[in-house]
C-alpha cells in the first residue's frame, strides 16, 4: 500500500492556488486480523485532527455488491476537506501522522483520490 509522492507534489502544488472544497475518496481493504479494530481506533485517534481543519465525513458505507470489476472493498468513505492546504495542514501535523499507526496495522490496501466537482460537460468534452 504504497504512497504516490509524484501526486502528493501535485496536490502540493495545486493547494497554491486552488483553495476550494474537495472530497477524498476513500476505498479501503481491511486486514483480515484485527483490521476493522484497529481502523476503529484509527478513526477515533484521527477524529479530532479531521475536525480540527474543518473536514467532515460526507459518507462512510460497506461495500457489498461488485457489479464490475474484480477489486473488493470493506468501505467505500467520502471526506470533504474545505481545502488542499487544509488537507496537507491535517496530513502534516506531528499528532495525526502518531495515527498512522493503527492506520497501518488495519488496512491491506487503500485507494485514495482528491475530486473535485465537476458537470457532465465538462468531462465528456474533454
């Protein structure tokens, strides 16, 4: 479960002069040994720093049916963030990157993606 520091930099970068709301897309496999207890204690650990730069869950659900693909998830969550810098504040700070470490011991892989909203237009046109 590897990080993308080229897209970290592009987040980075992007978070000069794009100071708009974003949601992160959070696609997340469990561990099968004690990873759903240790992402509870993840959540719990990394609840106050989440809050502390204004960022909200949206939605957290099981992910049941896989109607295309062949890559299974545990849960599907949505974190709004009122910014990048935000986000990199929050991904920064000395405290939250301590719960990393139930973060760790709880997930066998995780995809995570920074949208933005977008119209139907816009994404087909290009």
């Amino acid at each position: 479960m590897g990080s993308n520091p080229d897209q970290f930099e592009a987040l980075a970068a992007a978070a000069e002069t794009n100071d708009k709301p974003f949601v992160m897309l959070n696609l997340l496999k469990f561990k099968q040994e004690g990873g759903r207890e240790y992402y509870l204690r993840y959540i719990a650990a990394s609840g106050p720093f989440v809050k502390g730069v204004g960022a909200e869950v949206l939605y957290f659900g099981k992910a049941n049916e896989l109607l295309n693909g062949d890559e299974t998830w545990d849960v599907v969550m949505l974190v709004k963030y009122p910014s990048r810098k935000a986000f990199l504040q929050m991904a920064n700070d000395p405290g939250y990157l301590k719960t990393h470490e139930f973060r760790a011991e709880a997930l066998e892989r995780a995809v995570l993606y920074a949208t933005d909203p977008a119209q139907y237009k816009d994404i087909v046109s290009k």
